[in-house]
C-alpha cells in the first residue's frame, strides 16, 4: 500500500512520466477504486481545495488517502496495547519516513515549478493538464504525509515527551523551508487527550519484537518501493509478508543471500543510482542495528572471485536455499 506514494514520486503513477492510459481508463478507475475508511476517529481534518483536474487526479488522489489509512490503521492496531518505548520508537521511525517523503515531494515542487498557487488561480486546466496535475499531487502529498504524523502524534500524546512534539509550523520552516499555506488546509477537529502510557515491561512480547524488526525493515525500504521488485510483486500481500518475516528471522548473512536472490541491490543501483556504499548503509538501517561492515561482507562474498573472508560472512552458503524457500511460496 505504501508504494502508491513512492509510485508517485518514481514510478508507474508518477504524473511527469508520458501518459500511459487513456481519460477513459482513469474514468473507469475513479469511480471503481474502493476508498480505506480510517478505523478510528481523527484528530485532524484535510480540506485541500484545490480543484481536481482530471479523473487521472481523483483516482491517484484516493490511492493516496488509502495509503495513509491504511498505514495509520496498521500502526494503531500494533501499538494500542504497547508500552512507551515501542510507542516512542513507531514515533522516530514515522517522522523519519514523514521527512523522508517531504522531501522527496520538495524537490519535485521546486524543479518543476509545481507551485500551489498556480491551480488555485488558473481558469484553463486543459491548457497544460499534466503540469497541473502534477501541481496538485505533489502538493497533496505533502498535506496528507503532515496530517498522518499529526494524527500519530495525537494519538500518543501522552507517551510523547513535550520536546519530541511536532507542530505543523515546524514541517514547514524546518523541513520544507517555506512559510505555512493560507488556508493551512489541516484542521485540528477533535480535543488530543493525553491518556496515560503502558510502562509495564511486560506488555512488550516476544512477538512485538518480531513484530518490530517488520516494521523497521518496510519503514526503511517503502522509501524505494521494495514491494515492487518482480520477484516480489509476483507474490500476494499474505506471501509478500510471510516471506519478509521468515527472511529476517533467519539471521543476516540469510537475509543478505535473499535481498540478493530478490535482486534488491541491483535495482537500487539502476533505478536509484545508489552506489555500493550507499546500499550497504541503507540495508545496515532497514535491519537496525547490524553493522555496515558485516552487511557489506555477506554482500561480497556472494561473488565467487572474491577475496572477502567467508568463514567470518557466511551469506554465499545460503544461494540454493534462499532459491528454494521463494519457489515454494505460491505466485499470483
């Protein structure tokens, strides 16, 4: 689900790239797509008024609302029942995504001129439709990714020290350098209660911790849009998740073989232009807190000329297996 948003930015939805359906098919889309209802009551309202442009708008627009429901539902279902310190670590790990998507959809604003004030004041869409579609999405996704962080925020304000709490004036000067809207489009709509936090050790379980490295794994990786490598879209959701799960309980050099047989490290190298370095660092965080230098091992030793020691990275010892396990899940 979160890569609708990375979709957006780099791929198949991204409102820059050559159209590739037709006004029919995102007419049909529209009206079919299935909207994500949150599953609880917000703190928060988004009024974005700038117009839709097209039905190619209001489709990807939903898939955006969807994403954020759906990543809102998920985490709150997980940590309603959880103690302060895995509450406080959700909380790190969605500001850093916040930031991360922020900026992303900053730079796009400012190299191709996507300025808000463009769509509000035009009266011909149809003069340069995709620019100003691009106007809106770009601008929508910065206002739905602040709303979500502020409706987690809301959530867990009474587990949130006071110096860890974000207000919205901050996204803008701190992370999009730029003066909050008027309208600020988000509302507050409902009083935060800051109810108490579970500081009991005992409500974090084994599972949780399972539960954890999950998160922080997908946390890291829907910034490049893992869920869209072939071998792994070729699963669905249920076998996407209990391949991801089984990968990371079997320790690093395991998990390194399978990133590897799932072809991750080469598509962040053409499709990022990530370099060697740059991979390792990025795996070393999706599977906090493995050192860099062991991930950076396990990865070389899986060419065959290479000099790395390979009694110390053991990553080459698992080709045939993490092969097997793959081909045993069930493919679309």
């Amino acid at each position: 689900m979160a890569d609708n948003i990375n979709s957006v930015f780099f791929a198949d939805l991204n409102p820059r790239a050559a159209e590739a359906h037709t006004n029919t098919y995102y007419d049909q889309e529209a009206r079919t797509v299935k909207s994500v209802l949150f599953s609880f009551e917000p703190h928060y309202s988004l009024t974005f008024s700038a117009p839709v442009v097209s039905s190619k708008v209001r489709y990807i627009k939903t898939l955006i609302d969807n994403t954020i429901a759906t990543e809102l539902n998920e985490r709150f279902a997980l940590l309603d029942d959880a103690d302060t310190t895995l509450v406080l670590f959700h909380r790190k790990k969605m500001y850093e995504l916040t930031q991360s998507r922020l900026s992303h959809a900053k730079d796009i604003i400012n190299s191709g001129g996507y300025l808000l004030n463009d769509i509000m004041t035009a009266r011909d869409y149809s003069s340069d439709k995709q620019r100003y579609e691009c106007i809106f999405l770009f601008n929508y996704i910065v206002q739905a990714c602040i709303r979500e962080y502020l409706e987690f925020q809301a959530r867990y304000a009474g587990y949130i020290p006071e110096d860890k709490m974000i207000p919205l004036d901050r996204f803008y000067l701190e992370v999009l350098g730029a003066p909050v809207p008027s309208p600020a489009f988000i509302e507050q709509i409902s009083e935060i209660n800051n109810r108490k936090p579970v500081d009991s050790p005992a409500s974090f379980h084994a599972e949780d911790a399972a539960d954890d490295a999950y998160t922080v794994f997908m946390t890291e990786v829907a910034n490049y849009n893992f869920t869209g490598l072939p071998k792994v879209a070729a699963l669905t959701d249920q076998y996407q998740t209990r391949l991801i799960r089984h990968m990371l309980g079997e320790g690093v050099p395991y998990t390194v073989a399978m990133l590897d047989f799932l072809g991750y490290p080469t598509y962040l190298k053409t499709t990022y232009r990530m370099n060697k370095e740059q991979i390792y660092k990025h795996v070393s965080k999706a599977l906090d807190p493995v050192a860099v230098r062991t991930i950076k091992g396990n990865f070389l030793v899986l060419n065959p000329d290479s000099n790395e020691d390979k009694d110390k990275y053991t990553s080459w010892t698992y080709d045939e297996e993490v092969e097997k396990y793959y081909k045993s899940l069930p493919h679309k």
